[in-house]
C-alpha cells in the first residue's frame, strides 16, 4: 500500500511535465486521464484509512481534511480547464499548486511532515540573523549609491552604473554569492583602484561572515528541532 501510494503520488508530482506549458507535451486526454486516476487513488486510500480509524478521529485529523480538499479542488479545476479548452479559452491550471500536500500530507509521509514541521520552527529563529543580513546589504547600497551614483560611470554595456538604489541592492545581492563577481566592480575600479576596498568590506562581511552565520544558526536550530518527536495519534 505505500509502495502504490509513493508511486501515484510520485506520477502526479511528474504530470507538470507533461501538461501545458510542458517540457514534454502529451494530448490533454492523456494527463487529464492520469490525473484523475490518481486522485481515484488516492480517494480510495482515504477511504480505506477511514475504515480502520475511529470516526472521531478520523474527522479530526486536518491532514484527511487537507487530502479531500485538494482532490475536490483538482478536479474542479480539472473539469472547469476542460470546458474551457473546448470553447477555446486559455487558462491555467491553477490545482498544480496543492498537489505536494498529497506528498505531506498521506500517512506514509511522517518523515516529510517532520522535515517540514523543523523548517517550520526553525524559520521564525533565523528571523533575526536575516534582517540583520539585509540591513547590512541595505547599508552598502546606500553608501554605494553616494559614492557611486554621482560620479556619471557606466558600465561596459554603457548603461548607467549604481545611479538607481533597488538596482544597486539586487546587483549587491548577487554579489553575495560572488555569481557577477568581479564584474560588478570593475566600473568603479577602473574609476579609481581605491574602490575596491568597498567591495572587499561588503564581500567579507556579508558573503564571509552573515553566510557562515546564517547557516551555522539555521544548522543548530533545524537539528535541534529535529529530535524533538511530537507525538500524538495525528501525526
């Protein structure tokens, strides 16, 4: 039973690669048909969970009642695709969103709900390592926006250089991961040499020491919520 269940889920997970805008496109007959064969499925593994559970409990776990609303949701979005699609109306399919609570929220997938539930209370405990990273990148824009912005440079594609601040934050940004490293200071260093002390502050602060930071702190905590098992017939 978890072996056909993993594999469903795993078949409707694959179908966004086949439906429209698709990677491999195959007839809207086709992926709908395998659609509805897994929510079939997957109603049918529901079912069956009912049967050997309490009723109370049953109706009281949010996971089944995630489960039937996003069948319910992707078959009328299934069904209101198809009607439009034969009067020639372009839509999205906008179910594709919810298939991923089938992958979290089935009984076989305690694992996963752990690994989600650690991120969940691991994030508001890197909240503030995270804005103290982004005033940072917000403090070198500003101070790369006075010395910069002023001076009239361009770069070598002859577009203004560092003139527009949320421009200058994502340039920075990037920087962070060294991914427009060294070009996005070779302007400013042909300027004047002197210039590069600033990116070298802003790489060693940021990349060096916020990064290390931010993943020692997301490490530590991730891992202590990690052991924690809750328990309860729910989970």
């Amino acid at each position: 039973m978890r072996t056909a269940t993993y594999f469903f889920i795993f078949l409707n997970l694959s179908l966004a690669l086949f439906e429209e805008p698709a990677v491999y496109p195959l007839p809207f007959l086709a992926t709908s048909v395998l659609e509805v064969l897994c929510l079939l499925v997957f109603l049918g593994r529901l079912t069956h969970f009912a049967k050997v559970t309490l009723h109370n409990v049953f109706w009281k776990d949010t996971k089944n009642i995630c489960i039937m609303v996003a069948i319910l949701l992707s078959l009328t979005d299934l069904a209101i695709y198809g009607v439009l699609r034969l009067y020639g109306v372009r839509s999205i399919r906008w179910s594709r969103i919810v298939r991923p609570i089938f992958l979290i929220n089935f009984a076989e997938s305690r694992q996963i709900r752990r690994a989600f539930r650690s991120i969940r209370n691991t994030l508001p405990e890197i909240t503030y390592v995270f804005l103290l990273f982004m005033f940072s990148l917000l403090m070198f824009s500003l101070m790369a926006l006075k010395l910069f912005g002023e001076r009239n440079l361009q770069t070598a594609e002859g577009l203004p250089y560092f003139r527009n601040y949320l421009e200058i934050v994502f340039d920075l940004y990037v920087l962070v991961t060294t991914a427009n490293s060294p070009d996005v200071m070779m302007p400013a260093f042909d300027f004047s040499s002197w210039y590069a002390l600033f990116f070298i502050a802003f790489v060693i602060i940021n990349t060096y020491i916020f990064m290390s930071l931010f993943l020692a702190v997301v490490y530590n905590n991730y891992k202590k919520h990690l052991k924690v098992v809750p328990g309860g017939a729910c989970d």
